[in-house]
C-alpha cells in the first residue's frame, strides 16, 4: 500500500508539474516540509537586525514560533510545497553597461505591462485547479511574494535552482531573472531532487555590490541592499547609504547583471513582462517632478507603487546628488522647498553634494 502512493505521489507530482509548463512556467517542482537549514537561520538574521523595516517577516503562529521558519508552522496541514518559476528577462541593458548620469535605474522585474504578481497568480491558479482535480479534497493556498514563505528555500529544494551567494535562486538553463509561485498543499507529492549550488569559487556578485550588502557569501544584510532602501525604507536615508545607492530609484539588478549564470540567460517569451520603455532607465528630472496624476498613471498596476511617490521622488533627488552633474542645481534647488519633507531633505543633501 505505501509503495503505491508513493507511486500515485509522484505521477501527480509530475501531472503538477505538466500543468506547470501548460500554464507558461519554465521550471517547477515540489518540495517536501522539513526544517531546512536556510530557514534555521533565520532568527539570528532577524534578531541581528538584518530585515531592517519589513516587521512582517517576524510574524509569528499562536504558540511564538516564527511563520517563515517552515511552512508547516504556518500551516500545519501541510505536506508539500509545489513551486513554478517563471523567466521575465528582458532584452537588455544591463544596469551594470548604462552610463548616462542624468538617468536612474528601475529593477528589470518592475518593467513589465502587468504587475507581474498578477501575471504570474493566474498561471498559479491554473496549476492549483490541476492539483486539485488530481487529489480531490486536498488543501491548497497558491501565493506569489504575499504568504508567510521564504520562496528561494523552497525552490531550492523543489529543484527549480540554487541559491546563490547573492542570494537569488538561479538555475544553470534559464539564470537567476525568475519570478516564483508557490502552491501550499495538503496533498503528500514526490520530492523533486534539490539543486546542486553552481557558484564554485566565483564571488563576483559580493565584490560587485555597491553597499556590502552581501556581507559574506548566501547572506544579505538587507538593510544595507539597494532594493530595500529604495523601495521598503520610509522617511529619510541613512546619510552613510546614500552616495552608494548611485543612480538607483527603485531596486537593484547589479547582483545579478554581473553572474555568469545570467551571461546566456534565454529571453522571457511571456508577453505580459515586454518592457515598459518609459522604464527603462528614466530621466531623473522626470522622476523626481513626478505630481500624484502622473504617478498614478505612470504606475498604475506596478510594482513600482510599493516605494510610493515619495519614496521614489526621494530616491531620484538623491540620484541626483549622485551624478556629478551640476546642471541639476536649479532644480535640486527648488526642491529644497518641496513641499514633501523628505523630499526637501535629500534635495539639500544633494545640492551640498553637487557643490562639493
Ligand atoms: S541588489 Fe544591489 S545592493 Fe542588494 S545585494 Fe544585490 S548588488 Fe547589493
Ligand atoms: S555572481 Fe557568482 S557567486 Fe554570485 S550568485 Fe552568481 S555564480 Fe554565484
């Protein structure tokens, strides 16, 4: 009787994954539950002060243990982990060939026509629906980047890649540019086989990384990346962070731009994440006179709202300063009048920067 269903497991295992591909996904698998090590150390990276702002990632279940320690803690009818991985690489330019100073930089993953959580969701649902029809009655909860779930230790483990020192999940044919969806599940399904980790002895993303973010290898300090001070942080910048941020408004690819693993990595063939021009490396004069109209309707749907209009107009004031141009004084100067504090602020940080 064990024997078959772990048989019946793993053909439903490969049905999911079947409906993986249907639905657009370039890679899938399943995970089983366990305590992985990756997730063991996640108390010592919070209580080492790493997440910095994002509180939620320190909620915790009704007895006190940590959601993201594991997903059984935050749902304990789980078996298996079903994770989807999808390509959104676009043409380049790569963040890390752009030169122009009077330009900043938007994350490539925030390009796309759709919000991509929408885009990838809907493929979700569709493998959720086949996971359902195959084990009736079994529970499923399908989340993209909103469930109490760290994703890459999952996807490691379902397979889809490795995680590398930078952190992101990569896999040897498709590279590291990779949206994950992930389908909670009560159904036991075949593990797949975790991926072996690529990176050898190339350390190319921590010598490339402008912050020390990445403060040894498989470790962020995310209150030092680039992607948390431009999008999460509220209200000022630390002062010492701001000259490393550069021409970055929102996000940072520089960690990935540089990984050989992403040198030959294929084009993303889903319509929904064709770039956006106006987003790709915007003038910073535009970005930082952005008024609520034209944020609204530059933005609606993406995932740039997240750093809200005064967070991006902040970070582009502080681009800015960066730039060594000088031609922005009269409007860095004006802008130190800005009615948004925060804004004013970092418009004066720049000015005194430019005349340096
Ligand atoms: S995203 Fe940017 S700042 Fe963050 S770790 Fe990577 S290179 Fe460093
Ligand atoms: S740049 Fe090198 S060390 Fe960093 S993730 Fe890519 S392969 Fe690994």
């Amino acid at each position: 009787m064990a024997e078959q269903a772990v048989a019946a497991g793993a053909q439903i295992a490969q049905t999911v994954q079947d409906a993986a591909r249907a639905a657009g996904f370039d890679l899938a698998g399943v995970a089983p539950i366990g305590r992985f090590p990756e997730l063991g150390r996640l108390p010592e990276w919070l209580a080492d002060g790493h997440a910095g702002e994002m509180r939620y990632l320190e909620a915790r279940n009704p007895t006190g243990e940590l959601k993201r320690s594991a997903v059984e803690v935050a749902f304990p009818w789980a078996r298996s982990v079903v994770v989807c991985a999808i390509n959104y690489n676009s043409a380049r330019p790569y963040s890390t060939d752009m030169r122009d100073p009077e330009r900043g930089w938007i994350a490539r993953y925030a390009w796309t026509r759709e919000d991509y959580h929408k885009t990838v969701l809907r493929k979700l649902k569709q493998v959720e629906t086949r996971l359902r029809e195959e084990v009736r009655g079994c529970r499923t909860l399908a989340y993209v980047d909103t469930g109490p779930i760290v994703e890459r230790v999952y996807a490691k483990y379902a397979g889809v890649g490795w995680i590398g020192k930078n952190t992101c999940i990569i896999n040897e044919q498709v590279g590291s540019w990779l949206f994950l969806g992930v389908i909670v599940t009560s159904a036991e399904l075949e593990p797949s086989l975790p991926a072996p980790d690529r990176c050898g002895t190339c350390t190319a993303c921590i010598e490339a990384c402008p912050t020390g973010a990445l403060t040894e290898p498989y470790r962020m300090d995310a209150t030092r990346c680039i992607s948390y001070l431009t999008i999460e942080k509220r209200g000022s910048l630390p002062t010492e962070m701001r000259a490393a941020i550069g021409q970055h408004v929102f996000g940072c690819d520089i960690c990935q731009d540089v990984c050989p693993w992403n040198r030959e990595a294929p084009r993303a063939t889903e319509a929904a994440f064709e770039p956006r021009p106006e987003l790709v490396n915007p003038a910073l004069a535009w970005v930082a006179e952005l008024d609520e109209e034209a944020f609204a309707n530059t933005f609606r749907g993406s995932p740039v709202r997240r750093a809200r209009r005064s967070g991006l107009r902040r970070n582009a004031v502080t681009a800015m300063g960066n730039s060594g141009r000088r031609e922005f004084l009269t409007q860095l100067e004006r802008l130190c009048e800005d009615p948004d504090p925060v804004v004013a602020e970092h418009a004066r940080w720049a000015v005194a920067k430019l005349r340096q």
